[in-house]
C-alpha cells in the first residue's frame, strides 16, 4: 500500500484495566504511525489511578500494582492530552470494540475518524487459526526485539500490534480496501459503499 494512503494522524492504543464492571483505566498508551510505520519516540504512555483499587487477579495479568498506581494521576488529570491528542485522529487495536468502548466512555462527544481492527484484518488477510496478539506476532514472524516493556503492559502492547498493521496492510493497495476490511461494523470509516449503477443526473 502507498504510503501517501495512509492517514494522519493515527494512533495504535492499547489500554489496561482494573477488572471493575465496567473497568476503571489503570494504563493507557498511544502509539503514533508515520506512513505506515510506528513511531516509538512520539509514543504516550501513563499509568492511572482508578477509583476501586485493583484486585490481585488483574495484576497477575498485566503487572500493574496498587502500589505502581498509588501516586498516579487519575483519570481526569489526562483525559484533556488524551483528546488533545486524539481529537481527529484515527485509532487502531487489537480487537478494537475494547479501547473504542472505553474511549468513548471515557471522552465524553469524542469521536474517531475511523476504527482499525487488527484481528479483523488478520482474519481477513492470513486466515488459519490463531488470532490473538501473541498467535498472529509468531505467526508473522514480527520481531519485537526493539519493543521495550513487557507483554500486557500498555506501551509493549501497542508498539506491537502496531508492527502487527504494518506487516498486515502492505497487502493493500489503498486504505479505503483496507478500511472495508479492517473497521467493525458500526464504528467510524467504513469507506462509503459504491453504486454499482454509476454516476446519475438525479
């Protein structure tokens, strides 16, 4: 796919949770693509103070502690340079409809300019079985040895579901083919549908 095809700005977010229902953010990161590629030194991280402590079941998962949270900021000290980042921005995520739901509760009127889902688009694309992030990186042969942090934190996650798009979307010759694969139905830029009948006067 041409690099001039791929719109900007647009950002790869991976977020971690609390376990509460529904969850309290505890990390968030965003990854910035150029042409196609991540751009690791403009990436956001933070880690967050959730109103409910997290239960030590969801901190086996991700490795957040309490304690790493204790003198976080909360949710409200970043949500203004989340939007201000994210405010006509595309997202992309690795099953999407999570970071799209918490985003949108969080960001109250905010909007994306479009959603990129990349285990839709690994379905698409590749097939086979296995599609989580850890299935499909293997199955890619990405390598994330330059991926600083560690598997289920937010700034790992994001950096390599973000060489995750790069090594899927090259199979695309323009983001609208990508866009008709990749965005979930209901979320922002789905590519108009065209009109098998041509151009008309009415």
């Amino acid at each position: 796919m041409s690099a001039l095809t791929w719109p900007e700005p647009l950002y790869v977010v991976d977020v971690e949770g609390n376990g509460a229902t529904p969850p309290d953010l505890v990390e968030i990161a965003l990854m910035p693509m150029a042409s196609g590629h991540p751009q690791p030194e403009g990436a956001q991280s933070w880690l967050i103070r959730p109103p409910v402590p997290i239960p030590h079941r969801i901190t086996r998962i991700h490795g957040i502690t309490n304690a790493m949270v204790e003198d976080a900021p909360t949710w409200q000290d970043i949500a203004p340079k989340v939007r201000n980042l994210l405010d006509g921005a595309w997202i992309a995520a690795h099953s999407a409809s999570v970071e799209y739901g918490v985003l949108t509760r969080h960001l109250p009127g905010w909007q994306p300019c479009g959603v990129i889902d990349t285990l839709r688009l690994a379905k698409a694309t590749i097939g086979g079985k296995g599609f989580g992030l850890d299935a499909l990186i293997e199955r890619t042969e990405i390598d994330l040895a330059d991926v600083a942090g560690t598997r289920h934190r937010a700034g790992y996650d994001s950096h390599a579901t973000a060489l995750l798009l790069n090594r899927l979307a090259f199979q695309f010759e323009s983001w609208d083919a990508l866009a008709a694969k990749a965005v979930p139905p209901g979320m922002p830029g789905q590519p108009p549908a065209r009109s098998e009948e041509g151009d008309t006067l009415w």
